[in-house]
C-alpha cells in the first residue's frame, strides 16, 4: 500500500511538472506571436544586423553573471554552514533555479528543485533550506529597495514612461513589500507572523476561498520555523550577510542595466544608464509577482510601452528581442544545458560505483 501512494505521488509530480511544461509552451506562443504580429520583420532583421559584436557579446556575459552570481551567494553562504558542494556546483543550483522558476508560475518551482539537487550532493536539508531562504530575502529586500529609491528620487518621470503600467509597478511594489515584511516578521516575531497567518487562513475558509486543511497549518509551522533557523544563521553571520546584499545590489545593477549594453551595440544616444536601469527595473518590479511562467507576454507588453522613446525609430522591437532573448531565453537554454551535465555527471557517477 506504501508502495502504492508513493508511485501516485510521483505521477502527481511528473504531472505537474509536465503541465508546467505545456503552460509555459503555451505562454511562449501566445507571446512570440504577439512579439510578432504586425511587424516589419525585414526591418528588424535589418536593424538586429546593427548591433555590434562585442556589445553583444558583453549582454551574454551579464545575462551569465546574473544567473551564477545567485551560485556564488549560494556557495558563500553554504561554506559558512559547512556544506559540502563547491563553487561549481552552487552556480549549477543557481542555473537550476533559473530554469524551474522561468517555467513554472510566480517563480515557484526554483527553490524545491534547487533543494533537491543539493540534498543529492550530501548537503544537509535544514542547512540549504536555510540558504536558499537567506538568499530570497537578500534578493526581495534589495528589490524593494531599489524600488523605493525610484519612488523617491524618480517618480515622476517613471509616471511618464510607465504609463498605464503605473498601477501595476504600484501594486508590484505593495507585494513585493509585504512579502519581505511577512519574511522579516517570520525571522523578529514568529508567534505574532503565525496568528496572523492561522487568522487569514480562518478567514479564506470562513468566505468559502480555501477548504479547511491541517497541512495547510503544518505548512505555515513549518515555514515560520524554517526563518527561525535562518535568523539564527544571520545574527552569527553578520559580515558575510553584509557582503552578500552589496553583492545582491551589484547583480542586479548589472542584470537591470543590460538594456543599457544593448542600447550602445546599436549605436544610439540621449537615454543615460541611470535613467535604463531604472525603467527595467521598474518592469521587473511589476511583473515579478505575476503568477505567469518567467512572466512571459507582460514583459515584453511594457517594454514596448516603456522604452519606446528610448530606442527610438526602429529599434524598439530589436532592443527587445535582443534584451529579453539574453536575459530569459538565452539562460532558460543554459540552464537546461547544466541541468543535463548534471544529468549525465549522476549517472557517470552510479557506473563508476557499480563498476
């Protein structure tokens, strides 16, 4: 009978992640043939043949220091807890991070997958968890942050590039806030984050929303349990927590100012860095909570809005083909490449031991 519920489980996951698969498929077609539609391809192609090599070039090694910078932080963090993966192997968690969160909604497959190639590799699962979590609340946080800063200092011309999209960079913003709020809450007051939790989980089955679990409440124990053991590693690690926000705020000044690079591989001139850098992360901010695999179609929807008067004439749709093609194709690729080395690497290593 053990045996039984166990094979269902696992035809539960691998129908899961296959539906995942066919959504994110679906959502890839919808918004290639949006991205398309109407458009003068001769005319991109011939502004695509523009952009200059090495730039180009440079956006690929960006696009990959974003995604292995995450591996760094990972293996940084990891040595402090005594974990037994190397440098290599914590940039592979950060690539297979990458590839389940761009293909599953609101980024949501990412860290369990990640958490399984590390408990593979002999890593202790209350260690990585409490990794993997200080590693999304360093990410949220300098989020919200950079955000902030914007609201501050650049609100009124990001109302203006914005547009409509305002609102959603707005509400963007509101959760990416609460969610690092209900973090910290978990970390400084786990027993007032609970009854807060139990109370809104009362409240969604009271107005018929949820249906009445108990594992939904283990979940919550277990997740505000899970911060408990992170704030413990933060405290007695608090200088190598420090480096790694500066290091967090430096990817993404670097990943958020890629639009820049491809900016100057074509030559064009009178939007500064500062002002690129804001605006795509002004896009990043409104769709990064939006429960679409690798927030496909949206993006590409506000990018056309938002840096239409950045690059200029005809360069508006190869800006974003080139832009988002490195930033979340060109890795989503990748990423699927070392998960087969990791793959393959298994296997090779099962042989050797039955040999």
């Amino acid at each position: 009978m053990k045996t039984k519920d166990m094979t269902l489980t696992m035809l539960k996951q691998q129908l899961k992640r296959f539906g995942n698969v066919i959504f994110f498929l679906i959502i890839m077609g919808l918004t290639i043939y949006a991205v398309l539609h109407g458009q003068n391809l001769d005319e991109i192609a011939t502004s695509l043949r523009e952009i200059t090599l090495p730039y180009l070039f440079c956006a690929v090694m960006v696009a990959l220091f974003f995604v292995g910078a995450e591996g760094v932080i990972i293996w940084s963090l990891l040595r402090s807890m005594h974990g037994n993966s190397g440098l290599i192997k914590c940039i592979g968690y950060a690539f297979v991070g990458f590839f389940y969160s761009g293909i599953t909604p609101s980024a949501s497959g990412g860290q369990p997958m990640q958490l399984l190639y590390m408990k593979r590799d002999g890593n202790r699962l209350s260690e990585s968890s409490v990794v993997l979590m200080t590693v999304a609340l360093l990410y949220k946080f300098v989020l919200v942050c950079m955000g902030i800063g914007i609201l501050l200092f650049w609100r009124q011309p990001l109302r203006g590039y914005l547009r409509g999209y305002y609102g959603l960079f707005l509400i963007g913003m509101v959760l990416n806030t609460s969610l690092v709020l209900v973090l910290l809450g978990a970390m400084l007051a786990p027993v007032l984050i609970r009854h807060i939790l139990f109370a809104i989980d009362y409240l969604l089955v009271k107005l018929h929303i949820l249906k009445p679990s108990s594992d939904r409440r283990l979940r919550i124990d277990h997740f505000i349990g899970g911060y408990q053991e992170a704030v413990l590693f933060l405290k007695s690690h608090l200088l190598k927590v420090f480096g790694a926000i500066l290091f967090t705020f430096f990817q993404r000044i670097c990943v958020f100012g890629l639009p820049f690079i491809v900016y100057q591989g074509f030559s064009l001139e009178g939007s500064s860095f500062l002002t690129i850098l804001c605006l795509q992360t002004s896009i990043y901010i409104a769709v990064d909570m939006l429960p679409i695999p690798g927030a496909q179609g949206i993006t590409e929807l506000m990018y056309r809005t938002v840096f239409q008067t950045v690059f200029t004439g005809a360069y508006l749709m190869p800006g974003l083909y080139v832009t988002r093609g490195i930033s979340f194709y060109l890795m989503l690729g990748v990423s699927l490449l070392v998960m087969l080395a990791f793959q393959i690497h298994e296997k090779r290593a099962l042989i050797h031991v039955f040999e």
